[in-house]
C-alpha cells in the first residue's frame, strides 16, 4: 500500500463515523497517526471511540480564557474528558439524517454564505466531515440526557410554594409601560439624504398632530412597522428591560398621554405613552410557572453535573508515551 493510499484509509477511519476494523480504528497507533494528520497534534486520551489531542486542550483553555474562566491543562483535560464520556454513552442513541441536517443548517446560517462557513471552520482548526461528526454526537447526546432525567426534574406545587415563599422578595413584577409608536426606519447604513427626508416627515406629522390631527388615525398611513400599523402603532405592554435604551430613556421622562419625538438607531419614532403600571409583588398563582421553570433548570443542572461526572470516572484510556 502506497503513502497516499494509506493517508486515505486513516483519514476515512477517523472521519466516516462507520469505522473501518475497529482492532486498528481503536488503536493508539491510528488515532495518533489521525491526529497528525489533521494537524491536532498528538492524541492524549482515548475515551471510548473518541480521540481527544492537544489541539483540542489546547482550543478549550482558549474558550475559557476568552470567557475568563480560570481554568488549569488539566482541568481543560478533564472537561474535555467529561464531554466525551457523556458522548460515549450515548453513541448508540438513533437520530435521523433530517435531525443533523437541520442542526448543522441552524449553525451554517449563522455565516453568509458556504466559503465563509469553510473559512471558520478552518481557523477553528477543525474540518467539515469531522465537525458534522460532533453535531451528531451532540444531538445524541442530548436525547440520552433527555432519557435519563426523565421524571427527574418535576416539580410538585408545595415545593413550588415553599421555594416561592423563601425567595418572595425575587418575584415582584416590574413597572410596565404601554405605549403606541410611528415608526419611519433609518437604520446605520441609511444614505444621508433618506435620513434627511424621514427627520422632515417626523417634524411635519408631529406638527400636524399639534394642530388637532389624531395620532391613531396617522399611524396606519405613515408607520413602516408593519407589525404594529394596523392596531394604531400599539407595542402592548413592556418593561423596561425589554425595549433599547435609546428608546426607553424617553419613554422614562413621558408622562400618560404625552407625544414625543424620539431618534433611535433604528430610526424616528413618533410615540405616545398610553398606561404606565407601577412595581407590584406576585402572587404564587401569578409566578408558578416561572418558580417550577427554574427550579427544573437547578434540578436538571445538578443531575446534568452527576451523570457526566459518573460517565467521566469510567472513561478514559490514557495511551502510553
């Protein structure tokens, strides 16, 4: 067998998913020689049918610095060790070519175009084949948690009271506000003299508006919201974490019924503050599903914690040098 030939073979071993004679895909031998190949440098653990190398380590303590999470080689080491274990496990989970492609396509989308995505990967140091490879094995592993906490994280409504009494203070609502906008976009990119053209048409509605002309009868003849246009520009009710701060700092200086002009980086908003409703303290009735939504999340959490590190004690195979 020629250099080449054997080049072909190991990299179809390490890539394809149907690994060709598991006595040579398993060995420390193949998989360090995969590793060279693919430039990850050398392999360091085997965990199951997962070859974890030192670009690997090397990619995760990058992750954590550019998190600013402290984090040791061995405790990078560890993690990577855990989140294989956990794939390992779930290696015989089934899911369908139509769950990948539409996995991998949501992550795809987030580039423009398919060069872009290549570019990415390639200054990832990862490859294309191989990181559908760990989609999959991603979705797999997901299904198995999925399984195994079944039931686990269900919440009984005393424990949601209990929970909700001794955290009460966390559970008021915020003051909302409901308000009603004229919206003409002029977005970053828009050329000078659109912009000039919609700050005039701004100026003369609100002009009109102060000669007697109804703000709801104005909105479905100028508004670019097509969301809101039909219903008077009416955004329902917001708090104020939920709208831009541009917009939201005028708001907070309105009183009820007032209309003000307001440039954000969207564009021009004629607005109009309808209701304002103050600070109020929940009822249990009113928070239950938010209190047994993150008391799922702790529950799911702890047990996440537990059956990987269970999953990790069992794992790895750690090659001669």
């Amino acid at each position: 067998m020629n250099r080449l030939s054997f080049a072909i073979l190991i990299l179809v071993a390490g890539v394809g998913g149907a690994f060709v004679g598991h006595n040579v895909a398993d060995s420390i031998r193949c998989r360090s020689a995969i590793g060279q190949l693919l430039a990850r440098g050398a392999l360091v653990v085997l965990v199951g049918e997962t070859g974890i190398y030192e670009q690997d380590v090397q990619r995760r303590e990058g992750e954590w610095r550019e998190r600013a999470t402290n984090g040791s080689e061995r405790s990078a080491l560890t993690s990577l060790i855990a989140d294989a274990s956990l794939r390992d496990e779930a290696r015989r989970e089934k899911i369908t070519d139509a769950e990948l492609e539409k996995e991998y396509a949501a992550l795809t989308f987030q580039l423009p175009d398919v060069l872009a995505w290549a570019a990415a990967l390639k200054a990832n140091g990862l490859y294309p084949l191989l990181f559908r490879r760990d989609v999959a094995a991603n979705l797999r592993a997901t299904r198995w948690l999925d399984r195994q906490l079944a039931n686990q994280s269900a919440i009984g409504e005393q424990e949601g009271r209990d929970y909700f009494e001794k955290h009460a203070q966390d559970w008021a609502q915020p003051a909302r506000y409901r308000a009603a906008h004229l919206f003409l976009a002029a977005p970053p990119d828009t050329a000078n003299e659109i912009v000039e053209t919609k700050q005039r048409i701004i100026q003369e509605l609100a002009a009109r508006i102060g000669r007697g002309e109804k703000f709801s009868e104005l909105v479905p003849l100028f508004s670019e919201d097509e969301a809101t246009k039909k219903q008077g520009g009416d955004l329902g009710y917001f708090s104020e974490w939920r709208m831009p701060p541009d917009f939201m700092m005028s708001i907070l200086r309105m009183g009820v019924g007032e209309i003000a002009s307001i440039r954000t980086e969207l564009g021009f908003h004629l607005v109009q503050l309808m209701e304002i409703k103050g600070v109020r303290q929940m009822k249990f009735e009113d928070a239950l599903s938010d209190v047994k939504a993150e008391l799922e999340n702790d529950k799911r959490r702890i047990a996440v914690e537990k059956l990987v590190a269970d999953s990790a004690k069992r794992a790895p195979q750690i090659p001669g040098k």
